[in-house]
C-alpha cells in the first residue's frame, strides 16, 4: 500500500465531509436526468394525451436499465469502474441534451413519430442509470457507509429539485403561452448542466481525495481490479503486485454473497415493486379530480420525492437506523398495507388522506433504502463488497419494473383507460 496511507484509519484522513459533498452531487445527477423527465410529465400529457407518458416512459426506461445492470453485475470484477462512471454521466449529459433538441426540432408538436424518438432517448437514460448507479454503488461500498449515503441522499435531493423547480416554474409561466414547454426546457436544460458537473467531478476531484485514495488502495490490496484506473488517475501506481494472495482465495463467489444477503435483497426488490407500482403512474392517472386541479400531481410528486429524501438522511441518527434484519424483513411487508389504503382513498378520500399516504410511501421507501445498502456490504473485503453493491442494484431495478408493470392493473375498470 502507497506509504502516505500505509497506518491511517480513514477517520484521520482528510476530505471525508468533501467526498459526501461530492457524493451528494453524484447523486443528484445519477436521478436528476429522469426526474425531470417525472417531473414535466404534465407538460407530455399535453402533447402525447393518449399515449400514458409516466406509465410507458417508465416501462420503456427500466427494463433496460435492468437488462443492463444484470450484464454489469456478472461482469464486474473486469470492469474500470472509472470508465464505467464516466460513460454513464456523458450518456446522462448527451441524452438530456438531446430531449431539448427534439422539442426544438419538433416545436413542442406530438405524434407518434416524434413519441419513438422521445421514447429511444428515455432508454438510453435507462443505459446510463444501470452503467452509473451499479457502478458508483459497488465503488461506494468499498467506503465509509457516510460515502454510500450521501450518494443515495442526492439521489432523493434529486426528486426534491426537479419538484421545486417544477412548482416554481408552473407559478412562473402558468399565464403565459406554452408556460409548459418553457417550464420543460428550464428543466432539460438544468439537469444537462448537473450531468457535466457529476463528469467533471468524477474525473477530476473525486479520485484525488484522501480517503477516496485511502478505500481504493486497501481495495487494490484486497485484489480488487475495478478501482486500478482510480488509482493510476489519482497518481497511484503500480497496484499489481499488491494483492494478497490469500485474500484472493477466500473470495466469496457471486452466488454465495447473494444467498448470504438474499434477505437484503428480497427486501429491495419489495421495496421497489410497491412504490413504483404507485409512483408515478398512480399519482397522474388515479388520484381523481380536486380543487387544486392541475397542481395536485404536481404537489403529490414533491410531497412524495420530499419525504424520501428526508428518510434517506434518518439513517443518520442512531438510533432511527434499523440494523435487524428480521426488522427490516418486517417492515418492508408492512408497507404492503399502503395498497388498499392507495385504493380506497383515491376512490373515497380527500386529499389531505391522499398527501399523507404519499409522504409515508416517500418516507419508507428512502429510509429502508439507505439502511440496507450501508449494512449490508460491512463484514466483506473489496471485491466482495463491489459485488455485493452490484447485485443489490439489480434487485433494486428489478423491483422497479415488476412495480411498474403492476401499476398497469391500476387502469382495470377506469373509463378511456387503454
């Protein structure tokens, strides 16, 4: 191991507030992209009306980041996390950009032709979030748990923006002409520039803070081959003749991290097939017609991306983080009782009912996120714990598109449903 980092613990290394910062930020442009494109779905639904924009931009964005971040997962352990990173944030930044060239091109019109267009860039976000969160993930559980939390809070900040930003813009331009298309555009527009931020910080700060150098050295000792390039751009050379070879041997294999973690993974899978079999979908075509009229959805995504931000930082008090897994198992059902409470208040309720349910969904979903990625890569060494991030990711996504499959069922017996 590199002598400046031979006998420090990583509590006296310096840089571990500014690697959360940058972790944060990290966060928020891994999720900033499709949150705007959550975010201005009233502003799709006035040009595609009869097209479901929340439902199939979803069903078109997911499948492929699953497909993708399962072929990541198998093949991990031979990939530089780095590039892997870094392909990630550029797609990110040249896909969003390109949603403001086809509204320019088009001039806000619809049609089938130009839903295609919509929909092949939508996945290519898809690509993108499986190449950056299944690599930044296994890359932050070789770290601090502080590290990978901060990534999954800016993940949750990133909902928060876009739906601030969102209700600012809607009170902005509401009088004025196409006050949805400019509001879009603002949007597209911000989370391009967020997306070559997170390219230039992954690039050039990150890796050279301390105890980023720190984790990825003790790594590279444990024989992890993903953080070398890290390394080499962090000026830290010569990393092949320091992996132990016992260390080596006791490797876990794939199967083996999954079936000594398949309660964590069980669990995010579940997490992920309620709430998004609920957001966004739900919140757009179900909730039914109130006073607040157009605002309702709009408020009903804020409440529920600002709830979730807030439980991704409850983990932080001891005391509120939930370590048992027989607890977390337990909780994690529980939220299952949200579905009929989902359906009999959108069918009787009023909204503050409705609001409440929103929060509570947000607020679960982001705390038992956090709580199980930090737990769940603590006792492995390097390697293991990259793998073990990557095979969480791929539940998590996994939840995420038999959720979104399932929120279709939410359309049985509705009028002009299909």
């Amino acid at each position: 191991m590199e002598d400046g980092y031979k006998n420090q613990t990583p509590e006296r290394l310096q840089g571990k507030y500014k690697a959360m910062v940058v972790c944060c930020i990290l966060g928020v442009g891994s999720l900033v992209s499709w949150n705007s494109m959550l975010t201005i779905a009233d502003y799709y639904y006035q040009i595609f009306p009869d097209y479901h924009p929340s439902r199939v931009l979803t069903l078109v964005y997911q499948p492929i980041a699953l497909g993708t971040v399962m072929i990541f997962a198998y093949h991990e352990s031979k990939i530089s996390t780095r590039k892997r990173v870094l392909t990630g944030y550029i797609l990110f930044t040249i896909s969003t950009f390109l949603l403001i060239v086809l509204d320019l091109a088009t001039k806000g019109h619809g049609g089938i032709g130009n839903y295609i267009v919509l929909c092949t860039i939508v996945a290519s976000f898809g690509l993108a979030d499986a190449t950056v969160k299944g690599g930044l993930i296994g890359d932050l559980s070789l770290m601090s748990p502080e590290l990978i939390q901060s990534y999954m809070a800016g993940s949750g900040m990133a909902g928060v923006l876009t739906s601030v930003l969102r209700l600012i813009t809607k009170a902005a331009f509401e009088k004025s002409n196409n006050h949805l298309r400019k509001g879009a555009m603002i949007f597209l527009a911000i989370s391009t520039f967020i997306e070559f931020l997170c390219v230039m910080l992954y690039a050039y700060v990150f890796p050279k803070l301390p105890i980023v150098k720190y984790y990825r050295t003790k790594a590279a000792s444990e024989g992890s081959k993903t953080v070398v390039a890290d390394l080499a751009a962090a000026g830290i050379q010569n990393q092949s003749d320091m992996t132990d070879d016992d260390s080596k041997n006791q490797r876990l294999s794939k199967k083996e991290l999954l079936l000594q973690n398949i309660d964590y993974a069980v669990s995010l899978f579940l997490i992920y097939v309620l709430t998004l079999s609920i957001f966004p979908g739900f919140l757009y075509e179900n909730t039914g017609q109130h006073g607040l009229g157009s605002w309702y959805a709009l408020i009903l995504v804020a409440m529920y991306n600002f709830w979730d931000l807030v439980g991704r930082y409850v983990p932080l008090v001891n005391w509120l983080k939930v370590e048992n897994r027989k607890a977390l198992t337990i909780a994690v059902l529980s939220r299952y009782f949200l579905v009929p409470a989902f359906y009999f208040t959108a069918k009787y309720g009023d909204k503050g009912w409705m609001m409440m349910l929103v929060s509570v969904l947000g607020l679960t979903t982001g705390h038992l996120t956090v709580c199980i990625m930090t737990i769940a890569p603590k006792e492995y060494k390097g390697p293991e714990k990259n793998a073990l991030g990557n095979l969480l990711v791929v539940f998590i996504l996994g939840g995420a598109v038999v959720g979104i499959s399932l929120g279709w069922l939410w359309l049985i017996g509705k009028k002009n449903a299909f």
